[in-house]
C-alpha cells in the first residue's frame, strides 16, 4: 500500500490548488502516469478522480456565486458539461499518441496562461479603456471552446475561465472564483460520465479510490484554506509547480 501514498499526496494536493485557483491537473496526472497508469488513462483517471474534490469545493463556496455578466448561469453550466463531454470524446477517439505528443505543450500552454493571464487582461483593459464587452453568446462560445480543452485535457482551464471572463466582461478573479469553481465541477462531470462509460478508468480501483479520497479532502480543505492565504502566495505555488511539471513532461518526451 505505500506505493499509494504519493498518489493520495497527490490528489490532497490536486483538490487544494483546484480549490485554491487552479493547477491541479498539473500534480495528479504526472503523479497517475508515474505510478504506472498509460497517460490517457491517467489522464481520464485524474478527471474522474477529481470530481467530488471540485464539487466539495463548490458547495464550500455556494453562497458566493456571482453571475458571469448577463451569461445565464444555467445555459453557462450546461454548456460547460456538454463541452467536458465533446473533450472526453476526443481523448478517447484520437490515438493515444495524440495525446503524449499534445500533453507538454498543452501544459506549456497552460503555464504561459497562468504565468501571464492577468498582464494580458491588463494590457487589454489599458489599450481599450475597458473590458472587451462580450456578449452572453460570445461569452457562452468562449467557454464551450475552453470545457473542449478541459475535458481533453483539463491542465488550468480554471485559470483560462477567469482570464477569459476578466477580459471579455472585466470580472475581478477573486469575486468570480466560486463560479470558476462550478463550472470546473461541471466540465469534469460532462467528461467523466464519458470516461466511466467508455475508457479504462476503472482498470485501476485502488489508485482511483485513493486519489479521489485526497481529492476530496483536498478540495474541501483548500477551499476554506483559499480564503486566509495571500493571493501572491497562492499564485506562486501554482506557477512553480506548473513550470516544473511542464519542464518534466517535455524531458520525459
């Protein structure tokens, strides 16, 4: 059983920086790939693992949900979990190797955006003296085409939910965290009904268990943890780990 231990450490850590702002893609699907898991199967694995973590995340945060613009919240869900399924579909129809030779720049991509995101927000807001004011549909696009992304592969699609907000309707990302929070609950869901009906997800019981028992400690736990911690901090830690995840992935390629 000591073989499980990173693999609960991992996913305790995945639901704290999923709860946190996002990133925790980028400690459980190296942490799943290591203990032997093929990487789509870990990559699927890691979803499902980590939906009762966001969901715990979200009902931490269920009294502070703010409206996403004038962007139902309902048709955004619903958009959200029908873009996990198309995603998860993907990962599954496309060869496997598809996938290991997109997983370093996808997460490269993801890193660039966490790295960077709010400067580019801000350079935009600065260039047009205001957000970019998307419409409800143009809002409603934006986030389908990014669920896609977070099914396929999920590495902070949160972080790209809050920079596409801040620059389309000029949201503040602290105020629209709980909301971020829920519709990566709802990305996750739409994937992972696909992945339990399709995929070898369930080939692995026990790293599965594991890693969905620290996932839900994690995300509960950094949830309430998200509200106490300096927000320079918390955007540190991620970005570290991002970067040497992504620099482990391009050495393992």
């Amino acid at each position: 059983m000591s073989e499980l231990f990173p693999v609960l450490l991992a996913g305790v850590a995945a639901g704290v920086l999923n709860a946190m702002g996002g990133g925790g893609t980028f400690v459980a699907l190296p942490a799943l790939v290591a203990s032997g898991l093929p990487p789509v199967t870990a990559n699927a694995l890691s979803r499902v693992a980590l939906v009762p973590g966001a969901v715990a995340s979200a009902w931490v945060y269920r009294g502070e949900l703010t409206p996403v613009g004038a962007t139902p919240t309902r048709a955004l869900t619903a958009v959200s979990a029908t873009g996990g399924v198309i995603g998860a579909g993907l990962l599954l129809a496309l060869p496997a190797s598809s996938f290991d030779a997109a997983a370093p720049w996808l997460l490269a991509l993801a890193t660039v955006v966490l790295a960077f995101g709010r400067h580019i927000s801000r350079a935009v807001r600065a260039v047009r003296g205001r957000s970019a004011g998307m419409s409800s549909r143009a809002v409603l696009i934006g986030q389908f085409c990014l669920s896609v992304y977070g099914g396929y592969f999920g590495g902070a699609v949160g972080i790209m939910m809050l920079a596409l907000w801040s620059i389309g309707l000029g949201l503040d990302a602290a105020a629209s965290n709980p909301m971020r929070i829920v519709q990566l609950a709802a990305v996750y869901l739409g994937a992972t009904v696909l992945f339990l009906m399709a995929s070898d997800a369930l080939s692995a019981p026990l790293v599965l268990t594991t890693t969905l028992a620290g996932a839900v400690a994690g995300g509960f736990v950094g949830a309430h943890v998200a509200r106490r911690l300096p927000a320079r901090l918390l955007r540190g830690v991620i970005l570290t780990t991002a970067v040497i995840m992504t620099v482990l992935y391009f050495l393992r390629g």
